[in-house]
C-alpha cells in the first residue's frame, strides 16, 4: 500500500513538473512574434573565470553588447596590470553593433571599455552612477568628447536596432545595479547582472521582484543569472547588517585610531561607515585615487550622504587625536599598489601604522588574492596593528534560496547560468534542475559558444574567436605569450647575459664575459663563473675552428653548452642571452 502510493507520489511530481515547463514553453513561445531567424547569445568572456564580463546578442543585422569588463591578472603574469577580452568578433561586424548596456559599475563589467571603444565606438547606455563611474575613466584616456553615452532610468527602455532593453532596479554591492528585459522578435531574454535580494537597502529601493514576475507572466525564453554564490545555501544578508557590525566596532574602540579597508566601489559601506563616524564624533580621511573619484562622483550625484565638516584631508589627520579619525582606504584585496598594502610595508608618504591601530577588513578575498591578503594582515600585525576580517562584509551575490526566487518568478524557458567559475555555473545548473527543469532546458556556455535560440529551438551551433588581451601599461595587446614566458623563465631561474667581442676574421678578441642578475649572487659564484667563461669560450673556439662564421649559431652554441654546464651544477636553467660585438 504504502509502495503505491510513493510511486504515485512520484508521478504526479513528474507530471506537475512537465505541465510547469510546459505552460513556460507556452508563454514563451506566445509572447514571441513569429520570426525565421535565430537569436544568437555569445559570451566572448565571463564564464569560467572571476571578471571579464561581455556578452554579445545578436539578432539578423543588430547587435547589443551587455558589460565589458576586465579580470585581474594571474600570478604568473608578472608586470600586467589587467586583462581584458579579445573582441575580434564585434570589430568583425562593427556595422553590426548597435550599444554597450551596461548592468553596473564594477571593474569586471566596465573595466575594458576605454579600451574597446577605441576600436568599437558606438554608444553607451547605463544608470546614473554606473555612468558617472564610466565618464571617469573615459576622462583618464582622453574618450569623453568622442563617446556618444546615454544615462537610462529604471524602468526606461531603449530601441537598439532590432533589440528593446528595459533596465530593471535590483541590489547589489554597488548603488544603481540593473536587471535587463532584452526584448527580440524570438523572445525576452532575462539578464540579472551581478545582484542579491536585498529588503532593507542602505541607498534606494529594493529589488522590483514585481516587476521580474511580470516578465514571467508575459513569457520569458531564457534567463541568464548570476551564478557567483550558487554554492551557498540560504540567502545572502541585507548590507544594512554591515552597519550594525561596523557600529558595534566603533563602540569597542573608541581610543583608537580606525582604518578600513574596502571595495572603492561599495557606496553603500562607505556611508554606513561615515554615518559611524559621524555618530562618535571621528573625522573621516579616505586614501586611494579610486576611492576618492568614487566617493566624489557618488557624492555629486546624490548617492552619498556625508555630513558638513566630516571629510578632512590627508594633511589634516595629524591635527587631530587618533581617537578622533577613521581613515577609509583602498587596498582589501592585498594589491600591491593600493594604500593599505604600503602602510603595511612602510612605504606610504603620509601614513604610519602605529602600535594599537585597529584596522578593519571590510570585504572577503576575491579568489585568488587569499595570499597577498593575508600577506597584508601579517605586516600589520607585526606592526602592532588590531586586524579585524571576519564578520565585517556581505557578499553582493545570491545564493540558492535567492536564485530559486528569481527563477519562480521570472519562470524562464531556457536557463543559461552567467558569470563564475565553471563549478559555479554547474551549481547553479543543480539549483534549476531542483525547480523541475530539464538538461535540454540548461545550457552551460563556454567563452565563444554560439547560442541559437528560435522559438521552438535552442542550441549550441559554433564558436567565435575569444580570448585574452594583456594590458600592460600603455600597452595593450603589445604582451603575448611568448613575452609572458620569457618574464616566467626570468622570475623562475633568472638570466646570464655573455658577451664577447669579434674581428671582422671571426676571432676572438676580447670575453667572453658573463654577468647575471637573479640567477646566482655574484661575489658569492666566483669559481661557477670563472668556470662558465672556460666552458663558453671552449665552445666558441670549438666552432669557430670548424670554419663556420654564422653568428646567430654561434648563439646557439653557447647557449646549448652554457645552458647544459648550469644545468648539472645548479640544477637551474636561466635563460641565455649571447650578445657578440663586431670590432
């Protein structure tokens, strides 16, 4: 008896399932105008990797493009300053692109765009902060007179070629976050940016879930959601609840100087922050050129409350008592560059740590930057530093609970999981087959995938040309891989530079001579030297009696033999690099 009725329990759960995406293939497919092309989605970055979000739709003669962002570079890639997304694609149909709509202001979705709109100059529509965010790094490289941009308000849509955007509020870790309704002739698309659900915002209003639902009783294709937090069960805290932690650490101390360390770009923590400081009387310095464009540009545009006579400057600070100060700073992440990191090793002008600062972490580590995090936190405890990092951030991402939300309410055919690391693109894949949808409803995309969707269809059809463009200082593109090898190979092994001096008959007449740097300490290496300069010059003289004169073999010898005389003494291989002068 029992066993009948589990099995019946089973299908009738099978069945609710199917007559639920059913009814969304319905509404989907209704709401679409009949149309004989396809819609096409193609990330050209995003996926698999933490930043560098672009995303292309493409519809018959017009294309939109959605953030266009950049990713911080690998450890091993010594000397980059940031990496940003090979968009060959767009350059090749450049009559195509109609925008870039951007979702928000963080780096990993407008980070790229000075440089990409150099060669794809079309306009850009964002909300209020976002823009402002945007017109200053444009002012940085010379772009603002040339770049057509247009600020949109929540609810507005914008008519780009054969594409409508609506932008929709949602709640982030950065005010005036958007949602997008991309509207085609096969059917909306739901893109959700970076955004959590958050009830009790510091700036704003909260997410329009109304609106979501509205999408899905009018049909949605495919919703392509923020899958960063998709391993986390639960729902992810409202930012309001940083405040109260960040009060509470006012209250305990109160005879020390304060320094917070931040994401220049969470408005709504630098307020709840000033608003502390506010509340027990402290002056308020901020460091960081980042941080100090935002909170300016925030300010301007209203998102920002600071109260009169509470900012002060960093000259001011030695005016007042420690006690009396908050520095907020730039530097959460470890960078090398930011300003926490050099009052940590002692290299900042202004700025001393001094024995029983307490300094406050207000962000967890983006993956990746967990060493030179703690790296940071170690210098300042040896500093005599107080460091607090645990329970001062929320994460500006949703976990399940959240994502099975926006899923139920917008109720889409198709779901496209966005922006993570592959493992959190497949929990997020888990999430949706938990809501009843199937594997042919999921598609986990790769950078370069083409998406194909039509009213009846949807699937994987090719691949564009993607990758990664290095920026290293004004460079870009100038660095490649070859490059990056060989500053691997000088960081792992260092280099040997040997030098020698040739008559026009090809004989020696002065060297060989051998130098290094970052291979072995040369006053301490006499005896390897002495020997390396007999093994090179017993090589060259070896070639040299053959009767062969090609100086770039001769290169090569003395690289081979040099190399493999290193190799059994030290184990290293350095690289070579033969230099032969004409006298």
């Amino acid at each position: 008896m029992t066993e009948t009725t589990n099995q019946e329990k089973t299908t009738n759960q099978e069945k609710t399932k199917s007559k639920t995406v059913k009814s969304r293939t319905t509404r989907s497919r209704s709401a679409a105008k009949s149309a004989k092309s396809k819609l096409k989605i193609i990330p050209l970055g995003g996926l698999e990797l933490i930043g560098m979000n672009i995303t292309a739709f493409e519809y018959e003669d017009s294309i939109i493009v959605v953030d266009c962002g950049m990713a911080f570079p690998e450890d091993d890639m010594f000397g980059i300053d940031s990496v940003i997304p090979d968009v060959t694609y767009l350059e090749d149909n450049l009559d195509k692109v109609k925008g870039f709509v951007i979702t928000h202001g963080h780096e990993d979705h407008i980070g790229a765009l000075p440089y990409v709109l150099r060669k794809i100059n079309v306009p850009v529509y964002a909300t209020r902060l976002t823009m402002g965010i945007i017109e200053n790094k444009l002012t940085e490289h010379g772009l603002m007179d040339t770049t057509e941009r247009h600020v949109v308000r929540f609810g507005q849509t914008v008519n780009l070629g054969k594409f409508r955007v609506e932008f929709i509020r949602t709640n982030h870790s950065i005010v005036d976050a958007a949602a997008l309704a991309i509207y085609s002739p096969v059917g909306t698309v739901v893109h959700t940016g970076d955004f959590k659900v958050d009830y009790t915002p510091v700036y704003g209003d909260a997410i329009d879930l109304q609106r979501f639902a509205e999408l899905g009783k009018n049909g949605v294709l495919a919703l392509m959601c923020d899958s960063t937090n998709a391993e986390r069960p639960g729902y992810t805290q409202s930012e309001r609840t940083v405040g109260v932690t960040i009060d509470r650490l006012f209250a305990e101390h109160k005879d020390t100087r304060i320094i917070i360390a931040t994401f220049a770009s969470n408005v709504d923590r630098v307020q709840q922050i000033i608003n502390s400081a506010y509340k027990y009387g402290r002056k308020v310095a901020v460091e960081g050129r980042s941080m100090v464009n935002i909170i300016a540009t925030a300010s301007k545009l209203g998102c920002l409350n600071i109260p009169e006579n509470t900012l002060i400057e960093e000259d001011e600070l030695k005016n007042y008592a420690d006690d009396k100060t908050v520095i907020i700073t730039t530097g959460s992440q470890g960078e090398s560059m930011a300003a926490l990191t050099r009052m940590a090793e002692d290299t900042h002008r202004k700025i001393k740590i001094k024995p029983g600062d307490t300094v406050i972490f207000s962000s967890h580590p983006i993956p990746g930057n967990e060493k030179s995090v703690t790296n940071v936190i170690n210098k300042l405890l040896v500093k005599g530093a107080d460091v607090i990092f645990q329970d001062v951030h929320v994460s500006g991402h949703p976990c399940q609970e959240e994502l099975k939300l926006i899923y139920s309410l917008v109720q889409p055919e198709y779901a496209i999981p966005v922006h993570g690391e592959y493992r959190h693109l497949i929990a997020q894949s888990r999430v949706v087959k938990s809501l009843g949808y199937d594997n042919d409803h999921i598609f986990i995309l790769h950078t370069g995938d083409v998406l194909e969707l039509g009213e009846h269809t949807a699937k994987v059809t090719g691949t564009v040309p993607t990758g990664s463009i290095l920026v290293d200082g004004l460079g870009v593109g100038d660095v490649g891989n070859a490059v990056l090898r060989d500053r691997q190979h000088l960081a792992e092994d260092g280099i040997v530079i040997v030098s020698a001096a040739m008559d026009a008959e090809s004989q020696i007449v002065a060297g060989p001579e051998i130098t290094s740097r970052g291979f072995v300490y040369l006053k301490e290496a006499d005896v390897l030297m002495n020997e390396a300069s007999v093994v090179t010059a017993d090589a060259m003289d070896k070639y040299l009696r053959s009767g062969k004169k090609d100086r770039n073999k001769l290169g090569v010898v003395i690289r081979d033999s040099l190399g493999e005389f290193f190799w059994k003494k030290t184990k290293r291989r350095p690289m070579i690099l033969p230099v032969i002068l004409d006298v």
